[in-house]
C-alpha cells in the first residue's frame, strides 16, 4: 500500500498542479446491476475495488478506496446511474478500502463488522500493506470516518426488494473479513479474502490467517454453486470452479511448508514447486512461505 500511497499523492500534486489529469475511472458490468470500479492512473492500478449495487431507486456501495480522489470518484458514479447511495459496507479495515468514508458517509450509511469499528477508532500498525516488509502507522478515524452500524455475526439488508446478506468470516484476511453475498444475483463480493492469480495476504498482525482463508473459502464454495461469481477487492473475478482451485493451491502450500519446516531450519530454503506461479510482488514466496508458518 506504500507504493500506492506514494502514487496517491503524485495523483493529488497532479491534479492540483494541472487540474486535469485525472484518473480514470473504469467500470466493468459484472452482472445485471452490479458494476466493479477500478481506479487506474497512467495505466496503473491504483488502490482497492469498489463495487456497485445499483437497486431500483438506490445504491449499495462496497468499500470507499482513499479519500484524495474525492469528489471525482463519486461523480465518476455518473457513467452508470444517478441514484443515491442507501448503504455503504467497509469489508475490513485496511485504509485503501475505507478512507474515502467520511464522503461516501456524508450521503449513505456506513456499515461494517464489529472489529472494523475498533481497529478504525484507534491507532493501527499496518505491516507488509504496500510491499514485503513495508511498515506503516495509520491514526485513528475522525467520527465522521467511522462505520455508524456495526454487526457480529452477519446482517441482512433489504435494498428495494433484494436481500444483501453481509457475513463475518473472522481470522482470514484480518479479523475483521466481511463478505457480502447478492444471491439474487449469484455475486459473492469476497473484497481481499480473494486474489484470483495470486497468493492470498493474511494480514498475521491484525487477526488474518492462512488457515482462515482457506476455511472461508471452502465454507463459501459449499454453499454456492457454479452460476456463482466472485469478486476480488483488488483484481477482477473468479468462478466457482476458480475458488476450489485456489482453495487446492493453499493446500498444496501448507502441504509443501509443512513437509519442508522445522523450527531448526531456514523458511528460506522451503521449496514452492507446483505453486510458484502463484506469488507477486506484495506476496512473493518468501513471504507466503513466512505467512503460512505465522498460521499453523
Ligand atoms: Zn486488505
């Protein structure tokens, strides 16, 4: 999130300085009236996903990225529907999913888990958020940032005549992880609990777990089916048969970290063969590697 928080303030210096290069805006219909945002600059992307329920006279909105692009985020909202916003859901609490919540919050509710509350309400340690190793102190929210409805376990919404269900999955990106399920339109909304060509990140220090993700995406997989969609917070989407692959190849890693670890030896010289091609730059298989052992 480092690197993207330095592109962030080139964005804004830009912006300023020129009052023209704006990013672009780019929405993808993913079903019916549902529309993944993605913010690129210069061809990059920048920051995490925004999706989109466009209901019959309001909107439901999913994460609020970094609050410099406002107001020009929300008017890129024009290039589908001029409704308003009813509700807004933070998946959890890293700030590239919610800083833009005090604009968002300004004209529909927000709402997130529990934990999302109490980590946004005080001050947070972000490790390895932008790049490996990369550390990063966050201070707490003003009120006018903070989730105003709050829920536990799960919480259903109705918008219009559609049910929204909004589930807890504690201990898997964070401990804060909420999914949001539109099964009307077989779209589960996984936000970072999904990175479909990558290795998944367990946010280790707030309450993530390797494990975790693996549990949760096996509990969605077995009570979905495969007209389902998934959609990643970062990257685009996945299908039912993508996820018990991606579920396979956490597997397959622990399998391997499990084979080749012991508390004498250097995580360093475990071997991902038959998964490699799975790691990035913010996870590579060092830090995988690193992330599973934190899990076990
Ligand atoms: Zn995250």
């Amino acid at each position: 999130m480092l690197k993207k928080l330095t592109l962030l303030f080139l964005l804004i210096n830009l912006i300023s300085a020129q009052q023209q290069q704006l990013p672009d805006f780019k929405f993808q219909k993913i079903k019916d009236n549902f529309y993944l945002l993605q913010v690129f600059i210069d061809g990059n992307k920048l920051g995490a996903n925004i999706g989109i329920y466009v209901g019959e006279s309001e909107l439901l909105v999913i994460d609020t990225h970094f609050a410099g692009l406002y107001p020009w985020l929300r008017n890129s909202f024009k290039q589908i529907t001029d409704k308003k916003i009813k509700y807004t859901i933070n998946t959890h609490w890293h700030p590239d999913h919610n800083s833009g919540n005090s604009f968002m919050g300004e004209e529909g509710i927000i709402i997130a888990q529990q934990n999302v509350l109490e980590r946004l309400s005080s001050p947070q340690i972000g490790v390895g958020l932008g790049k490996p190793g990369a550390r990063a102190e966050f201070p707490a929210r003003p009120f006018s940032d903070l989730p105003k409805i709050t829920f536990q376990e799960s919480l259903d919404l109705l918008i219009d005549s559609s049910k929204v269900r909004l589930r807890h999955f504690p201990n898997a990106h964070t401990d804060g992880d909420c999914a949001v399920f539109f099964d009307d339109l077989k779209i589960v909304y996984l936000s970072d609990l999904y990175w479909p060509d990558e290795y998944p990140f367990a946010d280790v220090y707030t309450g993530g777990n390797v494990i975790g993700i693996r549990n949760t995406l096996q509990d969605i997989v077995d009570e979905t089916d495969d007209d389902y969609i998934f959609i990643s917070g970062h990257q685009t989407t996945g299908s039912h048969t993508d996820l018990i692959n991606y579920i396979a190849m956490i597997d397959k890693s622990v399998e391997l970290v499990k084979s080749q670890w012991n508390t004498d030896s250097d995580y360093s010289s475990i071997k991902m063969d038959g998964v490699t091609q799975w790691s990035s730059d913010l996870v590579p298989d060092s830090v995988w590697v690193r992330m599973i052992i934190n899990s076990l």
